[in-house]
C-alpha cells in the first residue's frame, strides 16, 4: 500500500545504487581506438655502434685528463664540436669559476665513463650534452634545440649548469638564433640541384643519400637540403621559405647538421608538433652521439609519418559514435552517493520512527489503538470505502479472537497487518491523511 513507500523507495535506491556501481566498473575496460589505418611498422632494433653514431674518437686516461685539467679552466680534445659564449659562462660561473672539459660525440661507453671519472672538472661537455656531477642540463625548446643541434652552441644549457653548480642567480635566456635569407647564388645553387636531383647537399654534410620515398608526405616527394653543422654567432640561413617559393606546393625538408627544418604545405599545422615530439624524445641521444644526417633523418620522417597517421592534421577528425555510457559516466559516481545517501536515511529513519509491526509495539496497544480507529472512521464511511473498512474490522476481530486465544504473537501481528492495511485504504478513499494509521497511532503508540 501507499504507506509502505519509505520501505520501497529505500529498496529502490539500493538497487539502484548497485546497478549504478557494477556499470562504472565495468565501464573502466571499455576503450575506444581510432586510426587512419596501420602505420608502417619502425625497424627491428638495431646493435649499438651499427647505426653509425660511434665516431671512433680516442681520449687520454684518467691520469692524463685530470692533470690537463689542472693545467687549464678549459680542455678541448680534437673532434670536440661544443661552442659556447666565455662571458655568458664567466658571468653565470661568477667568482668560483669552472673547469670545463670539452669531447667529442659518438664516444664508447667506457670512453664515457672515463670522463666521468675526472672529478676536477666542473662541467663535461660530450658532444653538445653539458653534465656535471650528476647534474645534466638538457634543452626544452626549439630556440635551444637550433642552437645546440644546427650551430653546436651549448651556452644556455652550460649558463644555467654552471650558475646552479656554484650557486649563482640563473642566467638571462639567449636570444634568438639570428636567421638570414639565401644569398642570389646560395639559392641558384640550391635550385639547381633539386631540380635536377631532389637534393642539394652541402660541402661537409654527412648526407650520402636521401630516401627515394617516404610515407610522411602521401602523393608529394619531398625536397632535401643537407648542410653541415653551421657555424656559432653567425646568422643561421633560412632555405626553406625562400625554396618553398621558387616549389610551390613541395615538401621542404632543410638539414643544418642534425637540426630538421619543414616548410611546404601544412607547415604551420605540424611541423611545430613534430619538432617538438622528435627532440623532446631524442635530443639526449643526438647531443651525445655522432648519428649520420641520414640517420636522422630517417627517424624524422618516421615521426612525422607516425603523427599523419595519427590523424592530427590534413584530415578531418573521423566520425565517432555518440557513447552514452562515456556521456554519463562523469556522473555515475554521484549518483550512486545520491542512491547510498537515500537508502542510509531511509533506513535511519525506519530505525528512529518504531509503531511498525514487530519493532517493539505489543499486541494490546496496536489492537486497542486500530480498534479506536476504526471506530471514530466508521460514522465517516459510505460507498467504497465501507468495503475497505468492513475487511479492516474483521481483521480486528480475529486479531482480538487470536490474542484471547494466547495465539503466537506473530500471527496476531499479521492479522493487524491487514487489518492496518485495510484501515489505510479507507482513509485514503475517505481524503483524510490524519485518519491513515501511521499519523493516527504516532501519538498514541509512543
């Protein structure tokens, strides 16, 4: 009946609450993956040394390094490519100065760790990657990431080592890296070899070939520019804007030493995002080792390849289905508190309002209070609700049989069950709340 609508509400509520928690769960597997299609699988790994990056350089021992760096503030061994701006290091080393020992790239790892070994030196630069102690300073953008890998300029990464080794305020950032366009003939020799070749390679550039074709620009063969590493404090040139002119719609793709540049179609969409994602990954690797421009190369047009076929530009994000489960599932969690938080105050207050059947109230007071009901509602009744009342009153009549017969309170209670049962359906057909058996016998059952 109406009057038992706490007891289902609360019923409800936990059942709710369980569905609700069992589909959250079960949500956390789904998972939804989206591809263009299957990227070309990388190479197997290869064997270190078998990519090229070695450059077979030999060092002096310990011993040796040691005493030529007590010798003098800065030890540069042949093949050594780091430069770097003295006052800037002056300045951010302040008055505790530093010894500073410059090698080559592409070392072996026991030539490495022979470096490392050499306590008196402040500050090893391998390569471009500048350490110290068990400090290593890396760069993080692309106005770094130019200088470092196109020109072999490490003063940002060795100003804010130095300054944190000895304790100084850090180092102002360097400026941009200057830029420059292509002299008349820098650009006529340019364009005359891609239009010839599809290369232009540079006295001094480690480029040997370019890929006959690549994945990275669907239906457009890219057009390649390799040149050495470019030399520090002099401005950097710009091939790529000046030759993405002279090949309108042509993928450029400029080499300075192992600095990767792109301008073309769709520049402005990716070419940051790979730029980014390609030296963020693999910058700590090129600064220390001497890779071929081929190779990376290579590794820079698989990244690419891998972001198209990731779909972040060129095409249109693909269709995908509405989920409602995905749409709902941020609200799962407070709707199963909402359903806990009813279901708890339910039963709270089933517990703090006793005068149900069977929570302590005896037989006499329960009968005597419905048999005083149903007296004062019987001048009321008329119609339908005479049925109603006329089941209530017989309900009471057994009851009070079954009482005098010392009949087992259970089954006394179930004949007032029904009986209250009965009562509250007429007092409902009768429009009077006060009359149903749940207000009435409150005060009289307390």
């Amino acid at each position: 009946m109406i009057r038992h609508w706490p007891d289902r509400v609360r019923w409800i509520l936990l059942a709710v609450a369980v569905v609700v928690l069992v589909a959250f769960l079960l949500v956390q597997k789904q998972s939804t993956q989206v591809s263009y299609g299957q990227a070309p699988a990388g190479a197997d790994p290869i064997p270190e040394g078998s990519a090229g990056e070695l450059s077979g350089a030999t060092i002096p021992s310990t011993e040796q390094l040691t005493a030529m760096v007590k010798a003098a503030p800065v030890v540069r061994l042949p093949g050594s490519i780091a430069t770097w701006d003295d006052q800037a290091v002056k300045a951010a080393a302040g008055s505790a100065g530093a010894r500073i020992l410059v090698a080559p790239p592409g070392l072996k790892k026991d030539d490495s760790a022979r470096l490392r070994d050499v306590d008196d030196a402040t500050v090893r630069v391998i390569g471009t990657e500048v350490s110290g102690g068990v400090l290593q300073a890396s760069a993080d953008r692309a106005g770094e990431w130019i200088r470092q890998f196109a020109t072999g300029d490490v003063t940002e990464s060795l100003t804010t080592l130095v300054a944190h080794l000895n304790h100084q305020p850090d180092a102002p950032d360097q400026p941009a890296l200057a830029r420059r366009d292509p002299t008349a003939g820098e650009l006529t020799a340019a364009t005359a070899a891609l239009q010839s070749t599809g290369r232009f390679i540079a006295p001094g550039a480690t480029m040997k070939d370019v890929p006959a074709s690549t994945a990275a620009f669907p239906g457009a063969q890219p057009l390649y520019v390799a040149l050495p590493q470019q030399p520090a404090g002099q401005p950097l040139i710009h091939y790529g804007p000046a030759l993405a002119k002279e090949f309108p719609g042509r993928p450029i793709v400029a080499m300075y030493g192992s600095w990767v540049e792109y301008d073309g179609p769709s520049a402005a969409a990716f070419a940051d995002v790979a730029t980014a994602s390609f030296y963020g990954q693999f910058g700590d690797r090129l600064s220390e080792y001497a890779y071929p421009q081929r190779n990376v190369l290579g590794a820079w047009l698989d990244r690419v390849t891998a972001i198209r076929y990731a779909g972040l530009f060129d095409r249109p994000l693909p269709y995908v289905p509405f989920d409602p489960v995905r749409v709902a599932l941020p609200a799962l969690p407070w709707l199963f508190a909402a359903c806990a938080v009813g279901f708890l105050a339910l039963s709270a207050r089933k517990v703090l309002r006793p005068g149900r059947p069977g929570t302590g109230v005896g037989v006499p007071a329960r009968l005597a209070g419905l048999t005083a009901l149903a007296v004062e509602i019987s001048g009321l009744t008329g119609g339908a609700s005479d049925a109603s009342l006329t089941r209530g009153i017989t309900q009471l009549t057994a009851a009070r049989e079954a009482f005098d017969q010392k009949l087992p309170d259970k089954h006394v209670h179930g004949l007032l069950d029904a009986a209250e049962s009965d009562l509250d359906t007429t007092a409902e057909l009768l429009g009077r709340a006060d009359y149903r058996p749940a207000a009435f016998l409150q005060g009289r059952l307390a």
